[in-house]
C-alpha cells in the first residue's frame, strides 16, 4: 500500500500523547481521547480520495512530444506530468498516472537519464520503449528494485497503425497492472509536503520587547501572473494562460491550443518550474544530434504557479530516489497545493521563461 508517511506520525505521536499525557488518562477517571483519523488523500494529486485509493499503483510513462504525434493520448488524465528537453530541441513527457487511469496512453518512447530521477521517489511501474546503452545501464544502477520496469513488449504494449515507428506505440495500462503484483513501495508524492500553518502560529503577534522585523522580501508576495512562456529551445516555446473560470492553466502550443484526441484542451491546477543544468548525455541521436542530459539533483532555482500567481522557489534534491524539497526566498518549506501539477524541466542556461501580467481593463 502506499500509505502516508506524515499521517502515519501524527497517529503515532497523538496516540503516545493520549496513553500518558493526562492526569484523567493515568489516574483512570476518564478514557483516553480517540485518535482522530486522517482522511485520505491521493499520493501525488493530495486531493481527496476513498479509503483504499493511496494503495493503487503508481504508473510514469515517457510519451512522445514531436509535433507529428499531436494530439497524445492519456496526458489529460495524468495526476502530474514532467516536461523534459531531448534532441533536436523538442521535449518529451513523463506522465504519472494514480488517480484517473486512462483506458490507452501514448505514444511511449524511450527513456532518458533524468527520468530516473522523476520516476525513482514515487512509480510502482515505470514504463518506456526502450533507450540507448548508456542510459539504460543508468536507469538499472539507481532505479529501485521495487519499480516494476517495463518497456517495448511488455504486456498491454502493442503498435498502433496511427503513427509510423517509431512514433506507434502504445500502452493499455489496465492490462499492465493487472499483470504486476502490488510491491508496497510507499510514496507521499514527488514533492515534499509541508503541513499547513496552525492557527495559533498564524494568528500571534510579537510582544512589546520583540525585536523590530526587518525588511520584507519582496520575493515572498506571489505576483499576479495571466500567461507564462517557456522556451526550452526555438523549436519547442509552451505557452501556459491562466483560465479563472476552470482555475486551471491551459496549455497552447505557440498559440494552437494543445488537445486531446477529443479536441479538448489540457489544463492544469499547478505549474512548477525547475531550471536544471544540461549536460551532454554522451551519445548522439540516429540523425546525429546532440543529447541533452537533464540533471534533477542538487539544487536549482524556479518558480511555483497556481492560482494566477507566480513565486520565486529554490528546489532541492539530494539523490535520484529522494523527492524535490522546495523553498521560498526566505529559505521557508513551501508546498505544492493540491490539484494536478505540470513540472518543466527548464535549461538553465539556454532556457527562457517570461511571464506576462493580467490586463487591466
């Protein structure tokens, strides 16, 4: 099952407190309080879920993003998904999937150093076609074992007759999981979450003798944001405006929106920028391309998007299996509200993010 680690330490800590708190509780004039339960919620969405739910597997996917294969199947079903640039200047999808599993996703490609980075804090399944020697001998030296790795020929895998190979592949991901045995491995989501603030912290003020506040950070007050523009490269330029009607971030490309196969367009509830370095992967691509490796560990600076309104953050991440801690400008845990999130994968250094403000009538 992938039970909550925070939940769980909170039950743990309220029971220790009832069986030898109180004076009532050890004299024996008065029963222990009950421990108050914890309403479930999904691993990476933290929205409210049924009893049982935290146990169903989670399932990454790498999916194609060549403007050939648009427009893909299953990303609008995804929980959360991770934009990462590859050769050639486009960028390719690792879509996580736990709450709304779609009956088909594709088209599935082949898998790159980063990737196990982003699949190995939180997948049950990790699911790619296939990838070059040097990159699948990375992703078996640091993914954990407990992820059920999958890739071309796998059950559920077949070729559709919709796109050429090497663009045709896709998954049928009930018949996939029906076929892996559940493994355990517990997941509170790729982002740490940071419990909110109590009342009594929020609500108290500095005494008389407290010491002046300093000077307040400006970085600290969210801006009112309405589009965001990221170039990961000249050919790949996402164009993300803020929809308040749907309170989600819809996604264009340049400025066709970007659709399902129904010609309806993805929108998402959080954006979360990461600008990582590149650097080169050590092989080229069939045409002779550079390959681009993504590094997801250390730390970096980005940006925090929700709500029409954009943060300044610092994420970090110690290893390829830990999740990604963020901070605001003052160095404080920030969390990632709830909702489904969409996380890019930005190049520090060739990468270009603009953000445009609300007209004001």
């Amino acid at each position: 099952m992938k039970f909550k680690p925070l939940a769980v330490g909170l039950a743990v800590t309220l029971a220790l407190t009832a069986c030898g708190g109180s004076a009532s509780s050890q004299n024996g004039s008065a029963a222990a309080s009950p421990t108050p339960s914890v309403p479930p919620t999904w691993s990476l969405t933290g929205l409210p879920a049924s009893d049982g739910d935290s146990a169903k597997p989670i399932l990454m996917v790498k999916i194609e993003n060549d403007p050939t294969v648009r427009p893909q199947t299953g990303l609008d079903h995804a929980d959360m998904v991770f934009e990462e640039l590859v050769e050639g200047g486009i960028t390719r999808f690792g879509a996580v999937f736990q709450s709304d599993i779609p009956p088909l996703i594709g088209p599935v490609r082949s898998i790159r150093h980063v990737d196990a980075s982003l699949a190995s804090p939180i997948a049950d399944i990790f699911v790619f076609s296939g990838g070059a020697p040097k990159t699948m001998r990375f992703v078996e030296q640091h993914v954990p074992s407990s992820i059920s790795v999958v890739t071309e020929g796998g059950v559920g895998m077949f070729r559709s007759t919709a796109h050429p190979a090497p663009h045709n592949v896709f998954l049928k991901p009930a018949a996939l999981i029906a076929s892996i045995a559940p493994n355990n491995s517990p997941s509170d989501g790729f982002f740490v979450r940071v419990p909110a603030p109590s009342s009594a912290s929020t609500s108290s003020s500095p005494s008389g003798s407290a010491s002046p506040s300093t000077t307040p950070n400006p970085d600290l007050t969210p801006i009112a944001t309405s589009k965001v523009s990221i170039a990961f490269s000249q050919f790949e330029n996402p164009v993300w405006k803020w929809d308040a009607t749907k309170s989600e971030w819809m996604r264009f490309e340049r400025t066709a929106p970007f659709t399902n196969p129904q010609g309806q367009q993805l929108g998402f509830t959080n954006m979360v920028i990461l600008y990582v370095k590149t650097i080169d992967a050590g092989y080229k691509d069939p045409a002779g391309n550079y390959v681009p490796r993504s590094v997801l560990t250390g730390t970096g600076p980005g940006f925090l998007i929700t709500n029409g309104q954009r943060q300044k953050i610092t994420w970090a991440k110690a290893g390829v299996k830990d999740p990604v801690t963020l901070t605001d400008a003052d160095g404080k845990p920030i969390g990632v509200p709830t909702g489904r999130t969409w996380v890019s994968l930005v190049p520090v250094t060739d990468g270009k993010v603009t953000f445009s403000a609300p007209t004001t009538p």
